[in-house]
C-alpha cells in the first residue's frame, strides 16, 4: 500500500494521540534512510521506502505510563518492569490503531539469535531527524588515539534524558520521494562541547553528567532517578517498598 506524506502524517498523529500523552514521541522515517548508513549485515531486511516509526520515551514517560502501569497491572515474570511497560503501550497503541496491518514491532531490548540488537536504536533516532547520534567520527583531530569511544544521542529538548524504546515497521505501507529526509538538531555543534560529551559518556556515565551537555526543558524526577540509579538486581524489591509488588506470603490464597 502507497503511502503519501498525508498518510504518513495521519499515522504519526494517530500514534501520537495515544502515546503523546503516556510520555512517548514517535518520528516516522524510510527505512532506506537507515539502511543507508550501515553495512549490509546491519540491514532491515525491509524495501527502502517501506515506512517506520522510532519511539522515544521521554522523561514524562515514568510518571504517566510506568507508574500507573505498575498500579494498574503490574509486571509479570522477571523481566525488567520498565520494558513491560513500554510493550504494553507500544503494542496496545499499535493493535488498536492499526488493526489488519503488518506492523513490525522491535524493542531497545530485544536481541536477535546471533545477539545483536533487533535495530540500532540511535541509528533509527538521528535519521528520523528525532536526535543526534554523536560518534567518534563526529570529533575532528581527537586525543583518544586508539581507544573505542561509544556514541550516544543528544535530544533537542531533553539533552540525554530519554531513551529510545521501539521502532514499528509498517510492512506494507510505501513512501514515495515526497517524504524528505530531515536533519536532526546539531545541539551539540562545537569540537570541545562533542570531546565534553563523548568523555563524559564513556569515561563517567555513572554520574549522568552527559545528560545535561544542553539545557534540557525537562530532566527525570527524582523519584525516576532513584529507579534508574538503583541497580537492575534490587529494582524489584524497590517497588516493594513503593506499594507496588507483594512479597509471596502476602499474596492471597
């Protein structure tokens, strides 16, 4: 099915509509744009102008989706509750929205059998034009000689505090060349501020201070930095001293 610019907006408002609200931007892209940039191993097996859509969580996201979800619903099984609740949004929003179509549906989380990652998830993000993906190859003349520095995505608006959760791949839905590809924001434009970054990235992640190479409109609340500073291992028992899970022998019989 041919999609024009019309539709593609249509689907972006739809999805937005349902998940705008619960703290998630969507920002649509070809999949061409994204293949184009990595080698062919890395390819979505996908027609170039086949549509897609990233999902960003933005810090919204943990007061209006995960905390009442863990209210509402709470988490099953052992898996990590933050990705529960972003598969129960994102693939509520996509049965409901889009009932009949083939919508291809990959989390930040999932891995393939030969453990790499379902997509790339700042690959998807900066050429949807929804972030920046900074790299090594992004800082001339650098210092850091022989060492791998990793990339990380600055936000427009939030600076690092986000995270990219899913990309929906509309398998039968076509975009033709009226769909232009858009320039993701430079935010971080200068040699010294990208060198400032990176380190901060690579060399003291723990301290969060790269999440703020920009002033962001919005950073986490403090209740949703307890949570992520809390290693993965305790974050259960965490939500049970927040209400949310019973012990067993609390449970009714």
């Amino acid at each position: 099915m041919a999609a024009s610019s019309a539709n593609v907006e249509s689907v972006t408002r739809i999805l937005n509509e349902r998940l705008l609200q619960l703290g998630f931007e969507v920002y649509p892209l070809k999949i061409g744009w994204y293949n184009s940039v990595l080698p062919p191993s890395l390819h979505l097996p996908y027609r170039d102008d086949n549509l897609a859509v990233v999902v960003l969580s933005t810090p919204g996201m943990f007061e209006e989706a995960f905390l009442p979800f863990m209210e509402n619903s709470g988490c099953k099984g052992l898996s990590d509750p933050i990705d529960q609740c972003v598969r129960h949004c994102v693939s509520t929003a996509v049965s409901q929205c889009f009932p009949g179509q083939k919508v291809d549906v990959r989390y930040d989380y999932e891995l393939l059998p030969s453990r790499r990652p379902k997509f790339l998830a700042q690959t998807a993000a900066h050429v949807s034009g929804a972030a920046f993906y900074y790299q090594q190859s992004d800082v001339t003349d650098h210092t850091w000689a022989t060492k791998k520095m990793f990339g990380v995505c600055v936000h427009p608006k939030f600076g690092g505090w986000f995270a990219i959760r899913a990309l929906l791949v509309f398998e039968e839905m076509t975009v033709g060349s009226e769909m232009v590809q858009p320039v993701p924001p430079d935010c971080v434009p200068t040699r010294e501020g990208r060198i400032q970054l990176l380190e901060a990235f690579n060399f003291h992640w723990k301290d969060w201070s790269y999440r703020d190479i920009i002033h962001p409109v919005q950073t986490y609340s403090q209740k949703q930095r307890d949570y992520f500073t809390t290693p993965p291992a305790q974050r259960f028992a965490l939500l049970k001293t927040w209400g949310f899970l019973q012990r067993e022998d609390e449970r009714p019989t």
